[in-house]
C-alpha cells in the first residue's frame, strides 16, 4: 500500500514544478499613446529659397502624436513673377494620420489654415497726375493643405506638402483679374527641439 501512494505523490511532485516554469508573454499594441519628449519644431522651406528669394519660415507645436498647431512667416524679396504675395503670416492646425513611428506627429497629415497676406496683383492705380502706383493690397484666405513628414532620432525633419487658399476680400468692386486662389507648395527641412 504505501508503493501505491508513493507512486501518485511522486506524479504530483513533477506535476508542480513544471508548473512553476511559466512562459510570459506580453502583448504590444502598435497603436499605444506616444511619449513625445521633443514639442517644439522650426522648419525652412527650401522651394521658396530655390525658386525666388523669399524666406517660409514655419514653427510648429506638437500637441499629442496625431496633432499640431503653428504658423509660418513669409516674405518675398524679389520680383512678383513666381508668387503674388509680398509678406504672409499662416496660423495652421493639422492632424497626423498613419502614425506608427515612436516619434509622434509625424507621417501622413491634413492641415486647415488661414493667411493674412499683402498681395501684390500686377495693377496699377492711376493717381491724378498720370503717376501710376503699384495696387498692393491685404487679403485674408482659408485653405487646405496635404503632405508628409519624416522624423528621424536626432529630430530632424523633413516635410512636402500642398494645399490651396481662397481670398476672401473683395476689390471695391472694380473689374481687375485677380485670382481668387492661392497655392502653397514645399519641401520643408527643420528641427525639433
């Protein structure tokens, strides 16, 4: 009789120390909130450096992984032959998509902005005296915009983008061939910090 319950005891002995060999497993959601140490980020647009002297500046501030605010600044130095527009200030908000990097905000992105802008048409003012003066003019915009940005380690960025604004202030009602959309177009380089 005691053969007999030795047998079963020793069965039991094995039966718990393989239990105690357990394997853990832990299950990683791709889509987990980000931890973005980096908030800040001012970008340069390199198109408009290389197509006419003007500066874009942008500065952006990355609220959550799939959100940003910011503005940028331009300001033409050259002739009006490749843009209108003399000097722009662009407050902007986006929204991130496909974002599955650990850096957040990056990836695809939708943007909604505004632009408050001299713009410079091409006419001319006839003044008393048959002096001719050049009609710049404020104008305010809304627009949308589509791009892509990378973010590598270091924080750099790079960005290409397009989008397209619609003016909103009339011209007195005179008859003058303006156009009532604005493009922006870029490929932006810059840094977070």
């Amino acid at each position: 009789m005691k053969k007999i319950l030795i047998i079963p005891l020793f069965i039991l002995s094995l039966g718990v120390s393989a239990q105690e060999e357990v394997t853990k497993v832990e299950i990683v959601n791709q889509f987990q909130e980000v931890n973005i140490l980096e908030k800040n980020e001012i970008r340069l647009n390199a198109l408009d450096l290389l197509i006419h002297p003007a500066l874009h500046v942008y500065y952006e501030r990355v609220v959550s992984e799939s959100s940003g605010y910011g503005a940028s600044l331009f300001v033409n130095f050259g002739d009006h032959d490749a843009t209108n527009q003399n000097f722009a200030f662009t407050p902007y908000y986006r929204f991130y998509f496909l974002n599955r990097k650990d850096y957040g905000a990056s990836g695809l992105f939708v943007e909604a902005f505004s632009s408050f802008s001299s713009v410079n048409f091409g006419d001319y003012w006839f003044i008393d005296d048959g002096i001719t003066k050049n009609a710049d003019e404020f104008q305010f915009s809304m627009g949308v915009g589509l791009g892509k940005k990378w973010v590598n380690r270091s924080g750099f960025t790079f960005e290409v983008f397009a989008g397209v604004g619609r003016y909103f202030i009339d011209r007195e009602g005179q008859n003058y061939s303006n156009p009532e959309t604005h493009g922006r177009i870029g490929f932006s380089i810059g840094k977070r910090f």
